[in-house]
C-alpha cells in the first residue's frame, strides 16, 4: 500500500512538473510571484559596441526617485550606460561624440503600460520620438504590429496578444473567447507560445475564469493584469492579478454593493453601459469609506500595479457635451489616484495610445500632467513612467534607470520638468539601445 502510494505520488509531482514552463518559484514577501524578466517581441538594433557617447552638463533624473544631479556626465558605450553621475565625478573618454546637454535634462527612456495601436501603424515611430521607449499592448494580436514595425524605429514591444474575454465580447476583432478555467489556461498556453510577455482578463469573464487565467499566465512565467470592472477589484487582487487597468475597474468595490451590483448586471447586458455608467458610479464613491481604505491597502500591501489612464476617461467642465455627472466622476477618479499613491500603490503610466485632450502622440505626456494633477509629485510621476513601469514589465534589471550596466534608452528634453513639468514636452533627443533616434518625416 505505502509502495502505491510513492509511485502514485511521484507520478503526480512528475506531471505536476511536466505542466508547468519555468521552474517553481516561492512568492516574494509581498505575496506576488517571482516571475523571470520579460522580453520585447522585436530585435532592437545594436551601436557599433566601440563607439562612445558622452552627454556632458545635462541634469541627470536617473529614474530612480533621489535627487536630480546638476552639470552631469552619462557615458554609453555601444548599447550600454557605462557611467553617470556628477562632472567631477565622471571622465569623458577620449574619442567619445559629446553632446552639449547645457539647458537640458537627461532622463530613462519612458515606458508605457497601457497602450493602443488602434488602427493607426504609424503611432508606435511618433510616440518613440517623443521619448517613449517601451510599451506594452495589453489586448490586440501581436501581428497587428507588423506593419507598423515595417515603417522604421518602433519602441520596445512587450505585446500580451488578445485580450481574453467572454461570449459577446466588448471587442471581438481582439479579443479570445474563453468559457471555462480549461479553455482560459488553453488560450494562455497558446499565447504565450506566440511571444506574449503578459496576459490580459477582460471584464466580461466570471471571477473564476480570471483566477484560472492568474494561475495559468504565472505558471508560464508571465504577468497577468484586468480590465475589471464587472468584477471586484479586491477579489481579483486576492487571487494574485499583478497590474490592474484603468482606475475605473476599482469602481464596483468601492460602493455599497446593491449599486455595484445595478451596475455589474447594466455592464453584463450591454457591453456599452460602462461608458456613461462609469462616471454615475464615480460621481458617487466616498473616498472616506473604510471600504476605499481597505481597497488601497489591499493593493499597497499586495504590491499590485496600478495603471490609472486618467487620460482617457478626461472630462471637464466646458468641454463640448461633458454632463455634470462626467465631471465630477472625473474628478473622483482624479482624487483616487492621489490617495491610492499617498496610500501607497504602485502607480504606473499608461497612455492609451490616445486620449481626448491630447494631440496625436502627445498621450503619455498628457497622462503624466494628470498624475501631477491628481497629487503625484513630479518626481514621482518620472519614476512611475520609468523604473516603477521597468519594475511591473519585470525589466528593471536593464531598464528603467540611467545606472552603469543598464541598456541605454534615455531622453533628453529642454529645461527641468521637476521645476517646471511641461518640459517633459519638449522633447530634443531619444537614444534607443545605444543609438540616437532619427527623427520621422511628419506627424
């Protein structure tokens, strides 16, 4: 009988062992997976290795929250950061090609976690002009990209492939139906075999499909976030979701729940019920309830990253048809993400890859004006966009920070956007894995 029981348990653990891609990890103290660093879906070029680079007399925001340094020197050799810090400090090489940064401020690469190729190929080559040099796509098909990588120098691409949603999905040209925990682990399976980094749940799947999608994405190695919003965000926290999409899927755990429920059941009817039914659940959350106190420390204590887009959602008094109910919703939304960071949630920046209020590639830099607004402080905008983002995308190890031994993405804008934030606009040079950015004919 015991003899039974060994072969039977052995054959258990074997097959245990056989399903999963990456080895058993222990969780880290904050309870989320250990999980190994994600990689981009496209081959970015490589410098010349020999070749140096010297950005001289710049201020140096290096990413990583602590004081700007004034009059620096940042060193790239080939695709590699190999020094940055105080001129004092830190040698130009001889032979390097000097770039005068006087005026300037020399920042990481940006990173957005929340971004939309729509139907517009050209958009991934404009928003890397504009500093950003990572993204994630969190709900198309990765040979949507194509095209657009065919047009010239694109960011990084961690692509997470369809969104996974349920029958009468909100977006059925990018989205994977799943019914059941079997088929969401079989579509995660297969998406991850195609190069996704990351997996998305969508709103229309039941709590327990979003569990089987966490448990199937961390078991192939990869994150998995939610646009929740039918579902309660506390529970999805509970079960393990790493990144949260949208400040609008925390809104059904943060009213009483007969109302939360009204608006479950109108978003389950009809996939368009959100749109207005969003801000009418906004305009009425208290942000002085217990429950919104719990919800905040749950997701500080769990360390879920948080992707606001504001920028999508923004609705103002005087803007052409807003209803008063749109703009006070707004402006809870507002106040939520300054007390969730106060609170302290991982914050992270995701532009959409379009909003409202924003001009065609302007996004990113209109959802960190709104994170400013909402009571983020400068600094802790840049690092949210930078290291915090390099952090959810599990690529803080080469990027995210302007560190000796990291990949040298960097942006360098005019002036100093702690002092005065509207530089993060005037963007002059991008540097992407070692080697300046040509500028795209146009916009």
């Amino acid at each position: 009988m015991i003899s039974w029981l060994r072969v039977g348990l052995s054959a258990m653990l074997a097959g245990l062992c056989a399903c999963a891609s990456t080895p058993v990890q222990w969780p880290s103290p904050d309870g989320q997976p250990k999980l190994p660093p994600a990689r981009e879906i496209n081959p970015v070029a490589r410098p010349d290795a020999a070749h140096v680079t010297a950005i001289v007399g710049a201020t140096l925001i290096d990413g990583r929250g602590g004081p700007p340094v004034r009059d620096a020197i940042v060193v790239v050799r080939g695709e590699r950061i190999v020094a940055a810090g105080a001129r004092g400090d830190t040698a130009v090489p001889a032979g390097a090609e000097v770039v005068r940064g006087a005026g300037l401020s020399v920042l990481p690469g940006l990173i957005d976690a929340h971004f939309h190729l729509g139907d517009d190929d050209g958009l991934p080559g404009l928003v890397l002009q504009r500093g950003v040099t990572s993204l994630r796509e969190p709900g198309h098909w990765i040979e949507a990209y194509d095209a657009a990588r065919r047009l010239g120098p694109v960011p990084r691409l961690f692509l997470m492939g369809p969104l996974l949603d349920g029958p009468a999905p909100a977006y059925p040209e990018s989205a994977m139906i799943v019914r059941d925990a079997a088929e969401a682990r079989w579509a995660v399976d297969r998406l991850v075999e195609r190069g996704a980094s990351g997996i998305k749940a969508y709103f229309r799947l039941p709590l327990g499909t979003v569990e089987a999608v966490i448990q199937a994405a961390h078991a192939r190695g990869v994150v998995a976030t939610a646009h929740l919003e039918a579902v309660d965000a506390a529970a999805a926290i509970r079960a393990g979701i790493d990144g949260i999409e949208h400040i609008t899927s925390l809104g059904t755990a943060l009213v009483p729940p007969r109302e939360a429920e009204r608006y479950r059941q109108a978003v389950i009817a009809d996939n368009t019920a959100r749109f207005q039914g969003r801000y009418q659940l906004f305009r009425g959350i208290s942000l002085e309830a217990p429950r919104t106190a719990q919800l905040l420390g749950l997701l500080a204590l769990r360390g879920t990253f948080l992707a606001p887009t504001l920028a999508v959602f923004e609705r103002r008094a005087g803007d052409e048809g807003a209803t008063e109910a749109e703009v006070r919703g707004f402006e809870n939304m507002m106040r939520l993400v300054g007390k969730a960071r106060r609170a302290g949630v991982r914050v992270v920046v995701g532009s959409h890859g379009a909003a409202p209020g924003a001009e065609r590639g302007w996004a990113y830099q209109r959802e960190m004006e709104l994170l400013v607004e909402s009571g983020l402080s400068p600094m802790e905008t840049l690092v949210a966009g930078t290291l915090e983002n390099a952090r959810f995308f599990r690529i803080d190890d080469r990027l995210g920070s302007v560190e000796p031994g990291k990949l040298a993405d960097l942006v360098l804008v005019e002036g100093d956007p702690l002092a005065e934030f509207g530089a993060m606009r005037r963007v002059k040079q991008v540097m992407l894995n070692g080697r300046w950015v040509t500028a795209l004919q146009g916009d």
